[in-house]
C-alpha cells in the first residue's frame, strides 16, 4: 500500500456513510453472537479484500488498519478514530466499552439519520445551484455570442427600445466584466460557505432564516440532537454530553453549546437554557418540547423520541424547501429564456424597421 492508497481508503471511508454504516452494523451484529471483536473484524476484511484477494481496496485498508491500531493497544473508539467522523468516535468514547454492539446500533442510527438529512440537503442544494449556473451562462453566451451580431448588423443609427434595450445593455456588461462578475459570485459562494460553520452572533440568528444558513441549521441540529439523545441513552449526564460535543464542534455550533451549558450550570433544564440563548435552536417547537420533558421521568428515552421525529420532520421540511427552490429556479429560467427570445425578436424588428 502507497500513502496515496491510504489516503483514498481515509477519504472513501469517512464519505461513505452508506458503506461505513453497513460496517459498524455488521461489527455489531458479530459481537451480539458472541464474535470476538478481532475475529468480526477479521470477517469483515475477508469480505472487503475478497478473501485477500484485493487488499488495496479502501475498506479492506481501513478495517485492517483499525485491527492493527487494536493490536498496539488502542481502545476500538481510539483504533477508529484516524477513520470515522469525529461525532461517530464520540459517541463509542461515553459508551459502556463492555456494550459495544449497543454503541454501534446508536452509532448506526445517528448515522442513518443524519444521512437522510444530508441527503434532502444535497436535493436542495444541488438543482438550483444547477439552474443558477445555467442561467448565468445563458446570459454570458447571449451577450457574448447573439447580441453583439445583430448590433454590428444594425450599425450606429438604431436607437434601442424596450426588452432590446434591456438586451443590448446586458450584452455591453457581459462582455466587458463577465470575467469580473464570475469572479464575484465564485468569492461570495466561498464567503457563504465558510460562513455557514463560522459566523455567530445576533446577526447569525437572523441569516438562519434565509437558505442557505437555513438549510444548514436544519442540518447541523439534526445531527446534534441524534448525537446526544445516543449519549444520553447511554448514560452520560447531559452537561457532560454538551460540553463534549461543543468541544468537537465548529464555531457556530461550538457558541451555541458552550452558552446552553453555561445556563444549565446556573440551574435551567436543557429546554431553558436553549430558549435562554435566543439562537432558536433547533426551533421554537422543539425547545418547547424538551422544557416540557426535562421536568419528567425518564427524559433519555424522551430525547430520543423528539429526536426521531425531528428528524423524520427535518427531512420533509429539506423537501418543501427543494421543490420550491426547483419550481423557482424553472421559473427564473424560463423567464430569461423568454426574455431572451423577446428581445432578439424586437431587436430584429427594430433592425428592419431602421433599414426599410
């Protein structure tokens, strides 16, 4: 194995969330019938590697890799740690390490969980990035490509009128600062990006209502929540799940967690205390539901329930919103196709009505 075949199998691992949870659900069905946790692992590399046929594979690599970290001594959470996501690793570390398979079935159903969320997130995302980009190369290769003709056509006599006007205008812009323009949606795009995770404050709170810090939020809580109804079904306090996960957490998150914690520590359940930041996370209804059963019996398998149907609620929320943004940006480029073809026609016409 080269390096670069490991830092594939690194890669290839941690982004496969389908593959990876197909493994930690196969590990932990061994265990419950009594596998040893080397051989279940042993198992599994035969079927990643063919029976050794092909070890460069990028499973086959990372399973026997976390096999040799367990034989230097590491503990499983350790052992998988260079290869899994951080909140997979934590959440095997507050485990009871004599119940391993219950930590990878939490570990499974966080994971799935979050992986529908992303999933209805990508769906959002991804079409109206594609029509945005489709649009905007129709207007540079209109104003590129089918104005600029028909104007030397026409020559210096035609006063433009109306969508020609419009149509002309747009072509002097795009060939003079398409390059400009390119580069300052590429420069925002990555502002947004690198936003999304880093940006706090009050004026963050008010960008969560807008896509797509909107559809980020969604995300990001989707994932905290799992995470720690798993951490607190397996018995850790919830100050204690808190402050673990905001140490692990970007920035945005990381602010939110670390003040909820600081209110806990002066006395509020978890519900309180997440009112008492006025982030709104996740939302209004769900802090109204966990101020609600903090105060009850059994609250772990509370937690768990609002989490599930939080996200069974995330993910029809993520497909309201990418049917609307499909149907919007359809629209949007239907109407410039419109325009487009409106005003070459009244350029046409305006053209002959200067010639005749």
């Amino acid at each position: 194995m080269t390096r670069l075949d490991i830092i594939y199998a690194k890669f290839m691992f941690r982004f496969n969330n389908g593959k990876r949870m197909d493994v930690w659900r196969k590990l932990a069905s061994m265990l419950r019938n009594d596998f040893t946790l080397m051989d279940a692992l042993d198992r599994i590399w035969q079927v990643e590697s063919k029976n050794g046929q092909k070890k460069e594979e990028p499973f086959a690599i990372a399973v026997k890799s976390i096999q040799s970290n367990l034989e230097r001594g590491n503990s499983f959470p350790d052992a998988v740690r260079p290869w899994a996501p951080t909140d997979e690793t934590l959440m095997l570390a507050v485990g009871d390490v004599s119940r391993l398979s219950i930590a990878l079935d939490n570990v499974v159903r966080v994971g799935e969980g979050i992986g529908r969320v992303r999933s209805a997130m990508r769906d959002a995302i991804t079409y109206p990035l594609f029509l945005f980009a489709l649009t905007f190369v129709i207007i540079i290769a209109v104003g590129v490509y089918l104005v600029p003709p028909l104007v030397d056509a026409a020559g210096g006599d035609v006063v433009w009128r109306g969508a020609a006007a419009n149509l002309v205008y747009v072509s002097a812009v795009a060939n003079q600062y398409w390059a400009m323009i390119l580069g300052g949606f590429a420069i925002f795009g990555v502002v947004v990006w690198l936003s999304l995770a880093s940006w706090t404050g009050r004026f963050r709170y008010m960008l969560d209502a807008l896509p797509p810090w909107s559809i980020y939020k969604v995300s990001i809580s989707v994932g905290w929540m799992m995470t720690l109804a798993a951490m607190v079904a397996s018995g850790t306090s919830i100050p204690v799940a808190i402050k673990v996960l905001a140490d692990n957490a970007k920035p945005y998150l990381r602010n939110i967690l670390e003040r909820t914690n600081n209110f806990i520590a002066n006395g509020d359940n978890l519900g309180r205390a997440l009112a008492n930041t006025r982030s709104n996370f996740p939302n209004e209804d769900i802090v109204g539901d966990l101020m609600i059963y903090a105060e009850m019996t059994g609250f772990d398998q509370n937690l768990s329930k609002i989490a599930n149907d939080y996200l069974d609620d995330s993910v029809r929320r993520m497909e309201r919103i990418s049917n609307f943004m499909n149907s919007a940006g359809i629209i949007v480029v239907s109407l410039v196709i419109a325009w487009v073809v409106f005003g070459t026609f009244e350029m046409q016409e305006q053209i002959t009505s200067a010639l005749s």
